[in-house]
C-alpha cells in the first residue's frame, strides 16, 4: 500500500515513486515475452528499432500487447498494484491501454507533453478525444511506467514537471515540423502521421517555469503518476537498452475511443481501434461506455493462426526457400485482410512485391478462416530455429553487371512512380531528402532495388550516397561481373 507520504507527494507532484511492487518472477516473464515477440528493425538512417506486432489489433505497433499476451495483462492486473491505483483514482478502475517504450543507444528524447483528452502527438486529428470524462466526477488517468532494465540519467529515464498537473497546458498546432515532435526521437513509436504529416503539435509549456525532477528506477520498479503531469524522458547517450512497459487507467464512467460508438473504429493516429477492448481490474461498470472483457475473444483458429504468424514474424522457425515461402505469405495476406484488391505491381520497377502479389491473389474468394488454417497447417510443421534470425547482412549475393545508365534510369522510373512525377521532373543530382521521401519509402525502395539488383542493399545506403547519380555510380563502381558457370 501507499504511505500517507506517498499519497501526499502524488497530490503534490502528480506522481509517485519508484516503487517497488512486483515480483522479479513477473518481470522476467514480462521481459521474456516481449524478447520474443519482437525483432530489430533497421530504418533508413541506420537507426535500429525494436517492432512488434498486435495480435489482436493487427498492425505493427508496440501498443496493446496485453490484449493477446496475458503475462502483460497480468503484470497491471497485479492486484498489490491495483490496491495502490484505488487509494488515489477509488474502488473502480479500466485499464484501457498499454505500450511499450524501447529507447535503444542513440535514440533521443521524448518531448515534454501532457495527455488528458487527446493522444494524438501530431496534428493527424489532433482534436479527437480518446477519452471522454463523465461531466460530475475530476478526470482521472494514471499512468503505471514499469521498468523492465535499470533507467538511469544516461539511457533515458522519466523527466517530471513538478505540480504542474493542475494546469492545463494548451496545444499549438503545426509548432514543429513532424521529425520533431514529441515521439520523434524514439522511431519505433512513429505513427501513420510521421510518414504523412510534415508538422506536429506542441504544447505552450515553458520547463524554466518549473520544478524539473529526473527519476531513475532499477529493473522491476515503478513510477505511478497522472498524465496531467508533464512528463519528458531523456536521450540514451549510454551503450545500454532501456526496455519499459506503461499501463494507464481509468474509471469506468469515462468514455475510451467515444467515437467507436457511432461506427469509427480510427482513431486520431490513424489506428484501427475496430477490436480494441478494455479490462476491469477492480470495482465494478455501471455504465457500459466501453467495451469491457476479461480476455479477448478471438475464436480458437484464429488464436493458433496469430501464435503460428507470431512464430514466422519473430524467426522462430526455418522458412524453406521453395513455393511454401510464398504460400505463407499469400495465406497470411488472406487471412488477416481478405481478398487482394491491390493493383498489380509493375513486375520490373517492383520484382517482390509483384511475386507477393501473385502470391496473396491465388487465393481470392478463399475465406479468412479456411486461409487461417491452412496457414497453421503450414507453419506448424516448420521447424524451430535453434537462435532467431537476425536478418540478411550487406555483402550477401553477387551482382550482375548493371550500368550507372542502367540503375539510374531504374531509380528515376522508380522514384517517378513513388512520387507521381515524370522521370524529367526528378533531378537525379537532387537529394532523395528533397523529394520527401520518409523513412518506411526509403526502406522500401531499397529493398526493391536488392530484388532488382540480386544484392542485399541496406537502408543508410541513402545516406551515404544521398542522390540518384551517387547511388548509381557507386553501385555499378561496386558490381563485378556475374560468375558464368
């Protein structure tokens, strides 16, 4: 329980700890799944970030996890946990969303920011409300920030702005541009509008007008504090991983994702909320705003259909390099969305994602239940890998003779796709960075040139030869002549 101490500090501060709630057993189990159901990602600048996938919400995102993996639901279910929440928020307690912050070396800051109404860090529809507040009782919403590795002042710890969660601080639109919004610095939780948006909001908060407290916490320790509070987190300048888990709740009075009830099921990150559901950890609902469940309710198919995807998506089994490669993915494309409605890639500019076409379109008119199951009856006879893969290393493969002229005018007739311009109109002395291309398109069009060229490219390749005519020169420089056998 809360000392009185503790209660009167979170009343004075807005937050409180660290604190020392679970046991080394729970966190283990915690740090165990998410290590498993996770894979580094390589974005174009070089950057590695740590992905996941939401079982249930399906879609690349660390948010969620607890809907599909119970020792996470279990961790804010914790009831020494619960019994701390019910002395500050009362009897009666949702929790409504988690997520799970990775800030590995070289990853920067996360802005100060405060969230009541709106969770949105963009301006994407800045103005949409997550949570509706029943008008006769003071907006509650804590935040349970779960250390998984030891937070310190050089990995990135939490950052808090002493009382100032009895303010409300307002939102400036389109204050910065988007590759310095509040989430930036940290890419894996980049959201649909950090590909789309080129501003970001911010918040009218000067940190000289306050108290600033840094709060370092050891592995299995939390902070617990309302997201009233500005709150920021610092940059690992460090060699070390900082892996963190948050929990946030509310009463059930309030209203989660209001708009769903009128058939909107996107919310203001551009995220389909359509099967998102919340779990009530104590107290009762007398209202029946949301969506309340012990557990998901996803049917047994499909249950062993995302563990067996989860097995193919982390590299915990061997993928033959035969047609079941290409059955797997044409079957998981069907299950999870249905019947391709994708144009047909152009077969030269876009060689993978012409076969994936082909692949996923074969099954056309095929259900999402019948294509689940032929998709585990695939993987399930996969076999295990004995470590997880960690991708394909530039160097790799052998090029064929390719021209600068030759992979030039592929870039240009690429580019003039990507970007719905005529290949005269792209300078190939002009930066890609000029022509906006973001993160996920630069990967992209690497990749495809890895298909083209039969070579594994990666990504900060843009970076170190930032134009068409660079990049050209550079990899026809590098490309000998196909061995003849």
């Amino acid at each position: 329980m809360l000392s009185p101490a503790e209660i009167e500090q979170f009343q004075q501060k807005g937050w409180v700890g660290p604190l020392t709630i679970f046991s080394p057993e729970r966190i283990a189990a915690v740090k165990h799944c998410l290590e498993t159901h996770s894979r580094l990602i390589v974005e174009a600048n070089g950057q590695e970030i740590l992905g996941f996938y939401n079982n249930v919400m399906n879609m690349d995102t660390p948010r969620d996890q607890h809907l599909f993996h119970r020792s996470l639901a279990d961790l804010f279910k914790d009831c020494r946990l619960v019994k701390q929440l019910n002395q500050i928020a009362g009897p009666d307690l949702l929790l409504w969303y988690t997520n799970v912050f990775c800030k590995l070396p070289g990853q920067g800051e996360i802005k100060w920011h405060q969230a009541i109404e709106y969770y949105t860090s963009s301006d994407i529809d800045y103005q949409k409300k997550t949570l509706v507040y029943a008008p006769d009782e003071a907006p509650i919403n804590l935040t349970v920030w779960v250390a998984l590795e030891d937070a310190d002042l050089e990995n990135g710890c939490l950052r808090f702005a002493n009382g100032s969660h009895r303010k409300t601080f307002p939102i400036i639109p389109g204050a910065r541009p988007a590759q310095e919004g509040v989430f930036a610095g940290i890419s894996a939780h980049k959201t649909v509008w950090q590909r789309e948006q080129k501003y970001s909001l911010a918040y009218d908060f000067d940190e000289q007008d306050w108290e600033l407290e840094a709060v370092p916490v050891k592995a299995g320790q939390a902070v617990i504090f309302t997201e009233k509070v500005m709150h920021s987190s610092l940059p690992n300048r460090s060699n070390r991983r900082r892996l963190a888990i948050i929990g946030r709740y509310v009463r059930p009075s309030t209203q989660v994702y209001p708009y769903r009830r009128q058939g909107d099921f996107i919310d203001e990150n551009g995220h389909n909320i359509a099967r998102h559901y919340c779990i009530l950890v104590s107290g009762e609902d007398r209202y029946g705003h949301n969506v309340v469940r012990d557990w998901h309710n996803l049917d047994p198919i499909e249950v062993e259909f995302q563990q067996m995807s989860n097995r193919v998506r982390f590299g915990q089994v061997e993928i033959p390099e035969d047609k079941r490669q290409l059955e797997i993915y044409g079957l998981e494309k069907q299950a999870i969305q249905g019947d391709c409605t994708e144009a047909e890639p152009n077969p030269m500019l876009h060689p993978r994602q012409y076969i994936q076409w082909q692949a996923w379109n074969q099954y056309r008119g095929l259900s999402k239940t019948e294509a689940m199951g032929r998709y585990s009856q695939l993987v399930v006879k996969l076999p295990a890998k004995a470590v997880p893969s960690e991708g394909l290393k530039s160097g790799q493969g052998k090029f064929s003779r390719r021209t600068a002229t030759d992979i030039q005018a592929w870039l240009l007739a690429y580019l003039g796709e990507l970007l719905e311009l005529s290949t005269d109109e792209i300078d190939p002395a002009s930066s890609f960075q000029s022509y906006g291309l973001s993160s996920a398109e630069g990967v992209g069009l690497i990749r495809d040139l890895s298909d083209w060229l039969g070579e594994t490219l990666t990504p900060p390749l843009l970076f170190d030869y930032p134009t068409v005519a660079a990049l050209s020169a550079h990899l026809a420089a590098k490309a000998p002549i196909a061995n003849k056998e």
